[in-house]
C-alpha cells in the first residue's frame, strides 16, 4: 500500500508541476488620439509568442471598445470586444497590441494575457 501512495503522490506532483509550466505572456497597448503626423500615438512593446496561445484575460478601457493584434511581418488580428476575445487562438509570432479609439475618446488602453 505505501508503495501504492508513493506512486499515486509522484504521479500527482509531476501532473502539478506539467500544469504550472503552461507559458504566459502579457501585452498591453495604448492609442492616444492627436493630430495625426503631429501628436497621435500607437504604444505596445512587442511580445516574442514561440507558438500558437489562447486569449485568458482581457482588459480595455473604454469598456466596450475593440482592439487589433498586429504581428511584425504585418498580420492582424481584429476582435470587436474583450468577450468576443475570450478563447480565441493568437498563431506564433512576434504581436503588439492596440485599442480601437472610439468617437469623442481622446485615449484608450488595453491588457491582454495569453496562455499556451
């Protein structure tokens, strides 16, 4: 029987450790409406993604707004709001991300998490 436990225990503890080991990664961007050429700003540091990872959490303010993904050789990836978000699958690459500015909104910011 103890053999039994020490097994089942060693079992647990290396499924424990595999499950913890799941890659995160955060980005965050901003838009800041200006004149453009002037003072309009895009903000995002660019994330490396090694493979294909889930939307987990997202964050934008203004609440109701959408957002993009762009990834450095110039694919996007469009979302009309974080609930749509959710779940979705963002492919490898190198991304930043940015909020859509809505009508009368002078800056809008957003947080995302991703998990593989």
């Amino acid at each position: 029987m103890k053999k039994f436990l020490s097994v089942a225990f060693g079992c647990l503890f290396l499924l424990a450790a595999h499950v913890s080991d799941a890659a995160e990664y955060s980005l965050k961007g901003k838009q800041i409406r200006g004149t453009p050429g002037k003072n309009a700003k895009l903000e995002s540091s660019p994330v490396s993604i090694p493979k294909s990872v889930t939307i987990v959490r997202c964050q934008i303010h203004p609440a109701d707004a959408g957002f993009w993904f762009q990834e450095q050789q110039g694919s996007i990836v469009r979302f009309d709001s974080c609930d749509k978000a959710r779940n979705a699958k963002i492919p490898k690459g190198v991304w930043t991300v940015y909020p859509n500015l809505k009508t009368r909104v002078n800056e809008a910011g957003i947080s995302i998490v991703l998990k593989d």
